[in-house]
C-alpha cells in the first residue's frame, strides 16, 4: 500500500465552542476552556478538532457572522488564549482546524461599511443591485423573489447607499461578491494568517451559495426565468435554486484554496493542512470538489448521506446501504471518503436515529473505510434539549413563529456538552448558560460514562482504538450486504490480517446470519456490543442472531 497522509487515518472532532466548556463562568463556552479540555480529546483517541467559528461577531449566527476574520471573539478568549491552545494542542499532538466562512460576512464588517459608502476599492466586495419597478403598482422592489436559507427574501435595501443587498442567509450576513478579484484574494488572506498561527486547515461553510447568476438590467436569464417561491411560503425549498446554488465556479474556487495550502506546506514545511468541505449538491457536483486529473481540490468534501438519506427517507438497513453506495460508486478512484453522522445545524444523533442506534452508527462510520466526523455529544449519546420559543436564539428558529418554529430552530443541538452530573453539567461554575441543558444530563455525561461498567463513551473508545490500531480497519477492501429484513452487515478484509465484521439490525424481530457463508468460513470473536446486548463476548461461528437495535463488531 502507498504511504497515507496523516488526514487519511485520522478522527476529525467538532467542537461547537460556544457550548463545550466555559472556563470563566459567563455561561458561554470559550478557547481556555477548550484548551482544559484538550485531554479528553486526546484519551478520545482524536487526532483533529475542528472549531466552529471562534472570530469576532455581534453573534447573531453564534460566529458564522464573522465582522473581523483575523480577531478572536472577546467573549471566547483572545489571540494569546489561542495561540496557548494551539501550543497545548502540539503538546498532545492533537490538529486544530479552523472555519473558514466565505460566503459572508457579518453587516458590523469593515468592508461591508465602506462597501455601503462605495469607498474605494470596496464598492463591489458584495453582491449589490438596483432592484425592479414594478410593472403594475410602480414600486421598487428586489430584483428576484430568490429566498433566504433563514426565511424570507435573500435581498435588503440598503437606505444608504439606495441599493439592495444579496444575503442568503440572515440580513445581517451580507454574501461576499466573488466575482471581485479582491475579495478573492482577502478571503485568501484570511487562509494564510492562520495557517501562520499553526492551525492544520480548514471546514469550509456553506460552500453551495458562493456563486449566484443575476439576472440583467431587464430582469432576464440567458434562458428560461427563475420559478419562485409558492405564494404561501417563506421557505428556501420552494425555490428552484438554478441561480444561486452549486454554480460550477464553485469548485474552481475550492482548488484555488488547496492550492492556499499547498503553497504555505512548500513554502514553510510542516505537515500538510487540509480542506473539510460543507456542501449540499448531487454526488456528481460533490465529487468533483476533490479534483480532477490536473488540479487537487478538498481533502474531504462532507459526506452528508447516513444524515440526509435517512432524513428524507427513514433508517433502515436498505437505506443504510443506499446512502453508502451513494458515496462509495461515486467516489473518484484514490479518495478517501468520510462520514458525518451530525453537526451544529441538525438534530442529534441519538435523537435522530434514536437512542438506541447511536453505538450502532458509531461502529458503523469507524468501520467503515476512510475518516469519521464526530460532533461533540456524539460519543455520549447526547440528545436534542428542549427549547421553548421564549429561549429561542438561533435565527433560523427566530425567523418563524411560536407555532412552527421547532422545524426550523437549530438551537436544540447546541445545547451545553455534558461533563458531569453536577450543577450546569460542569459545563461552568457560573449560575446560568447560554442555553438551557438537555434533560438527560445527570445519566448522559463523561463522568458517569466513564465510570459505569459500560457505556456509549466506552464503546466510542474501544471503536476508535481498533481503528487506529488496525491494518485492516485502515487500508482493507470493503463489502456489505442487507441481509434477511434489516440486518446490514460490513465485512473490511486485508490479506492475512484480521478481517471485521459489523452487523447492525434496524428491523423489530431478530434476524440471523450465517458467519461461514460471509468470510471463507472464518473463525468470528465478538469484541465490541452495542449497549444492552446479552451477547457474550468471545468466539463465534456458524449462526449469529442479532435482535432488534443490536450492533456488533466482530
Ligand atoms: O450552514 C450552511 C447550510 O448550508 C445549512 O444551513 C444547510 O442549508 C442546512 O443545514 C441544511 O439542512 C452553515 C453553517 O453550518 C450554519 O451553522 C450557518 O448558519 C450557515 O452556514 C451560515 O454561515
């Protein structure tokens, strides 16, 4: 086997930093915090976290409003806190990767001040517009009916500078224009100033919105005119998003950035950083974020499937297998493929797939092949909190209403990590925090999953030490199969070395499988049990009954 990057065998770790740990008693999570914590990252067996964004905002999207790119939000430390993560990181040989956010920046920028002033040099750093007549009343309004992610239209008159502005997703996030060469080369800037402060790259957000095709002085398309919106909807779904999503410069602009990073690692040695892409797009137009035969592109584009596909369809073991074909038949030769089971922006694991399936989905994307992407709670089996619409402060909730606003609200999965059984879950020594605790703090926490005999955390450590010990894990060929009703089972083989077997059932009645017709009548050992399985740990062969929300690694 060629030599792999170290990226290609590690285990990426999201920290949302407003919700991990509050060194200071504020209620908000902040960097010393995260420093203090760095520990369990490493006992984790985690070899890169990623920070949600740590940048000054007015915090209106808790950082993806970013007013100063190259400064650290006060309420979460200062530059020095950051670099003293940074050091305390290398010490334990831990990765720190950034966000990066290019689609926007918050309306408290500079450059979006002196855009609305037309200074020079600044008049085009975003996507400004005279907007239309209306034929019947006469009235001014935006040039397209385009929506907002958070609701609501994706245009603001400006009364300053009598123009409307493009957000496509809060008003107070107005979109870069990157058609300007000079936002091109800032949003580069921004790469190489912390890359200089010794982070290991990038999560790159909200990659689909970075381009939009406007419309020209008469209102026209080069071809048919954009649908809109259904009368009765505020919602970005009803839209064809042609115009405004996934335009093919896009992926131009994510080589442009490898190319960032390439340069830095030549220049200045060191280990190489990488690029962790969010987009939302067809398996054809995701791919090709990686390269092509003349340019590199993201080292790992998110694999969204084990979310989305489950999302629209329901989690079963067919819908499993179909959302990992979805990757792996599409996948160019020589990548390494990823899996991403939750983040900030949707519900948790453990609530989504249900609580009893998160060891499952755990064993699943470690071992399966490539990397994995745990959002901090994962490994607890942490849960969505409930938030009444009085507490609500993500934008996307607030842009609703009291009646419907648990669709669209992202604050439940953001609520404070669960340290302890202790007061505020030794989240802070503070008396509130920012958001309201998930119930099941006092059961679902660190402290008490590592001192019980077994549990979710335990499991998580024993998958990640197998997968960074195993020979197979890492560079072995991959089978799977839906077997009976439900069962999905995974088979990771490498010549002479140990194979793996997985097997997860999401059906409701036991299901069996014959291990000798799986693996050339292989000898099994059971080592890893989900939560609550009566399965003896030991060897196995010939039949293996598996009841309903079992999962084994053997
Ligand atoms: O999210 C961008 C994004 O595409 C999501 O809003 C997506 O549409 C949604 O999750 C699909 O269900 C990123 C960040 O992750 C999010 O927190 C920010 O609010 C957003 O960008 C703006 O920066």
């Amino acid at each position: 086997a060629t030599k792999k990057d170290w990226w290609q065998y590690a285990q990426f770790y999201q920290i949302y930093p407003r919700s991990f740990m509050d060194s200071d008693g504020d209620g908000i999570g902040d960097l010393n915090g995260i420093t203090s914590k760095l520990e369990y990252l490493k006992d984790l067996g985690v070899t890169a976290a990623w920070l949600s964004p740590i940048f000054t905002s007015p915090m209106v999207d808790f950082g993806y409003d970013i007013s100063d790119f190259f400064d650290i939000q006060p309420e979460y430390g200062t530059l020095e806190d950051f670099r003293a993560l940074i050091k305390r990181a290398k010490e334990l040989d831990l990765k720190i990767i950034l966000d990066f956010v290019p689609n926007h920046s918050s309306n408290e920028s500079i450059w979006f001040k002196k855009s609305v002033n037309r200074e020079r040099g600044y008049e085009d750093y975003y996507v400004w517009h005279d907007g239309k007549v209306n034929a019947t009343t006469g009235e001014r309004e935006p040039p397209t009916n385009w929506l907002q992610y958070f609701r609501g239209s994706a245009w603001e008159w400006n009364e300053v500078r009598q123009q409307y502005y493009l957000h496509q997703f809060a008003v107070q996030q107005p979109d870069l224009n990157y058609r300007n060469p000079a936002v091109v080369e800032q949003m580069k800037r921004v790469l190489r100033y912390w890359l200089k402060e010794g982070v290991s790259g990038f999560r790159c957000d909200a990659l689909p919105p970075l381009f939009e095709v406007l419309p020209d002085a008469e209102g026209q398309y080069p071809d048919e005119v954009v649908s809109g919106a259904t009368e009765d909807s505020e919602d970005r779904n009803y839209l064809t998003v042609k115009y405004i999503e996934n335009q093919p410069e896009t992926i131009d602009m994510v080589y442009q950035w490898r190319t960032v990073l390439d340069d830095y690692q030549r220049i200045y040695g060191g280990n190489s950083s990488v690029l962790l892409i969010e987009t939302y797009a067809p398996a054809w137009f995701t791919m090709q974020f990686y390269g092509n035969r003349t340019r590199e592109g993201a080292h790992l584009p998110f694999n969204f499937n084990l979310i989305t596909v489950m999302e629209e369809k329901g989690l079963s073991a067919g819908h499993v297998k179909e959302a990992i074909d979805l990757w792996l038949n599409n996948m160019p030769a020589g990548r390494t493929p990823n899996w991403v089971l939750g983040n900030h922006d949707k519900r948790r694991a453990a609530s989504r797939y249900g609580k009893e399936y998160i060891d499952a989905m755990n064993m699943l994307v470690m071992i399966l092949p490539g990397v994995s992407v745990t959002y901090q709670g994962e490994e607890l089996g942490m849960t969505d909190g409930e938030i009444s619409w009085e507490d609500t402060v993500d934008p996307w909730g607030c842009n609703s209403n009291p009646s419907i606003y648990e669709q669209y609200t992202r604050d439940p999965e953001r609520t404070p990590f669960q340290w302890t059984s202790g007061t505020n879950a030794g989240f802070t020594n503070g008396s509130t925090t920012w958001l309201p605790l998930a119930a099941d703090y006092k059961t679902v926490n660190v402290e008490s999953e590592l001192a019980a005999e077994e549990s979710h955390l335990k499991i998580y450590k024993e998958l990640m030490a197998l997968r960074k010990s195993s020979k197979t894990l890492q560079n072995g060929s991959t089978k799977y199969w839906v077997i009976g009703d439900d069962l999905f089972v995974v088979l990771r083989t490498y010549g002479d070395e140990d194979k793996y077997l997985l097997a997860i059932n999401f059906g409701s009645k036991e299901e069996t499988v014959y291990l000798p017709d799986l693996a050339d009548r292989s000898l099994f050992r059971l080592i890893i049990k989900s939560l609550g399985s009566e399965l003896t740990l030991g060897v196995w062969y010939g039949d293996l009954h598996v009841q309903p929300a079992e999962a084994l690694v053997l």
